[in-house]
C-alpha cells in the first residue's frame, strides 16, 4: 500500500522572503514567527510529523496551518498567519497592525517627541492611536502584544566598565608601596594623606553605544 503525502504547499520566492524575515525578526510575536517556520518548513517539502518533531508542537496545528496557507493563496502572507475570525467575534487587530506597535515599541520614545526615557504601556497606546496605526487601543492590549513578543521597554540593564590604561601597574605599585611605608612616616613624623578616593563617582560618561532592546533582552547601557 502506497504511503500517504501530504498535500504540496506551494511557496514563491517573494512570499519565503517575507516568511524569512518575519522568522528572523526579533520583533515579530513568537506565534506568527513559529506559523512562518511552518510555512518554510512546508515550501521545502518537510513532512507532517517532522515538522511537529522539530518545532515542538502538534501535527494538528502543522496540518491546520498548511491548509490555512492552501486555501488562500490571493491574501498577504500576514493575512495568511493571522487568527482566523472567531465567530460572532471578528479579530480586533491584524498581524500588520500588531507588529507595527511592537515595532513602535522598539523605538526611542524621544524620536517622537515624547519627554520620557522609557515606553510605558499608556505611552505606546496612545502613540499608536497618534499615528493612526490602530483607531483604539487599550495599554492591557499593548501589555498582552509586548509579553507575547518578549519585551519589555520599561527596563533598561546598566554596566560600569573601567576604560584600560596602560599604566595601571605602575599606578597601583605605587599606590600600595606609599601605603606600605605610612606607618613607618608617621613614626618619623612625615604626615601621610590621601587625596583621590573617589568611591562614589557616579557613571555619567558613556564609552559605547546603547545596545537597543530584543526579545528576550532588555535595553543595555555601558558606562
């Protein structure tokens, strides 16, 4: 008895682009980035099963999304991803909309005039409806796009490295050599004092460029 195939699932080279990039964007929402490693996988003529084997899932969300892509062939690929409408219940925002905002979300809240350092979930609600990407969007919505994408703009990582100077052997012999010889001075009556501890020098400067947010990473600073 022949083996069962399962159906071919066709993909241009335009649309394994656009699947491409949605899979290696750090942005993208992790459940369109796994329904476009579906559709890849699919294009390259990997089974059913394996393709459930190697992502982790079930061979019915592989199945349903295979025929999902099949079915549609004249939408957009985001269209393609996207939940199908609930019934009674139309989706509220579409894959476009959705990675704009956390597109937005990755950008500095300066760039749009806005006098805070960080995004809060308030702020990139209201940009959003500012730019006419969505009509109306609450900050519950906001928080649920960003937790599903793994970011979070509101937390930044800071970390204080020494620039390297060539002399600091020789400094720090002669740091330790003059507090090795003190006692000795003091009892010869030479009055040893010292002018340069610094221990609560704040960081100010910065020595490397801000290391923007990711999935999974927060927002890196170096002083």
């Amino acid at each position: 008895m022949p083996l069962l195939c399962p159906a071919p699932v066709p993909v241009t080279d335009r649309e394994r682009g656009q699947l491409e990039s949605l899979d290696r964007q750090a942005i993208s929402p992790q459940q369109l980035a796994l329904r476009a490693r579906i559709i890849l996988l699919a294009g390259q003529r990997v089974g059913v099963q394996p393709t459930a084997d190697q992502l982790g899932i079930s061979r019915s969300t592989v199945q349903g999304w295979r025929r999902r892509w099949v079915e549609n062939p004249d939408a957009s690929v985001a269209e393609r991803l996207s939940d199908a409408p609930r019934s009674c219940t139309p989706p509220t925002f579409i894959a476009e909309q959705i990675c704009t905002i956390i597109a937005l979300a990755c950008e500095a809240p300066q760039d749009s005039g806005r006098a805070i350092t960080h995004w809060t979930q308030w702020e990139i609600a209201d940009e959003a409806m500012k730019r006419a990407i969505v009509e109306s969007i609450s900050a519950r919505s906001i928080g649920r796009f960003l937790k599903e994408a793994d970011l979070k703009p509101h937390r930044s990582q800071y970390r204080l490295e020494a620039k390297p100077d060539a002399q600091f052997t020789e400094k720090c012999q002669d740091i330790c050599e003059t507090y090795r010889l003190a006692p000795a001075r003091a009892a010869a009556g030479i009055k040893t004092t010292s002018i340069d501890e610094m221990t609560g020098i704040q960081a100010l400067e910065r020595i490397a460029p801000t290391r923007p947010m990711t999935s999974g990473r927060v927002e890196r600073r170096v002083f």
